[in-house]
C-alpha cells in the first residue's frame, strides 16, 4: 500500500474547505496516512486563527477540527536529532523537516502545499 506523509498544510485544506482541497483528496484516496504528533497542534493553530477571524463561525469550526480525530492518520514517532540534522541540512524549520525526515524513513511520499517544503522535497 503506498504511504502518504501529510503535513498540516494539506489537512487543513481538506478539513476547513480550503483551496486544492479536492486535489488533495484525489492524491490520499487509497492511501495510508502517516504523519507526525506535531499534525494535531498545528491543526489546532489553524482552527484557532480561523475562530479568531471568524468568530461567528466558532462552532462549526470546532466541529471540523473534530473530524481530524475520524481521519486514519497513523501518529509516527520521529527521531528528534536527525530531525534537527535534516532542519540544518535544508533550511527548514525543525517542524517541516519532521515531515520531511518521516517521508523519507516511510518510503513515502510527503503530500504538502506547502511551496518551499515541496521545493526542498523534490530536490533530495
């Protein structure tokens, strides 16, 4: 089965409606996802900025962010020190080069909107 490494860039397309929602799900279906702990604070952060825009909206907000606990999203532990390594070695900050180090260790493909992680993506 092949592997998908999400990053928060894509879920948070797919959950909050977002633009290149649907080429993200075209790119998952079938797949199997992986991504590290770090998805779940970082989608919190999103819905937490999309509140504080959209305060009347507050509800249906929190129940998207909801449906991140329905997705089959395997939690992978990540090698800290080689994460930082990977960080300095691109640029990256250490939370991107976690996803980063896990596409690579999965032998899996990292799907992000992120331009410049897919930038440094494509040249390793």
């Amino acid at each position: 089965m092949r592997i998908c490494v999400v990053d928060a860039s894509a879920i948070s397309a797919l959950l909050f409606g977002e633009p290149r929602a649907e080429k993200v799900a075209d790119i998952l279906e079938g797949a199997r996802l992986a991504a590290p702990a770090l998805l779940w604070f970082e989608i919190a952060s999103v819905c937490l900025k999309k509140v504080a825009t959209h305060p009347s909206k507050e509800k249906e907000l929190f129940s998207v962010f909801g449906l991140l606990g329905r997705l089959a999203i395997d939690r992978v532990e990540v090698a800290h020190l080689e994460t930082i390594r990977l960080a300095q070695e691109t640029g990256l900050t250490t939370y991107d080069a976690s996803y980063l180090w896990m596409a690579k260790e999965l032998n899996g493909e990292l799907i992000t909107l992120d331009e410049k992680l897919a930038q440094v993506m494509d040249s390793m």
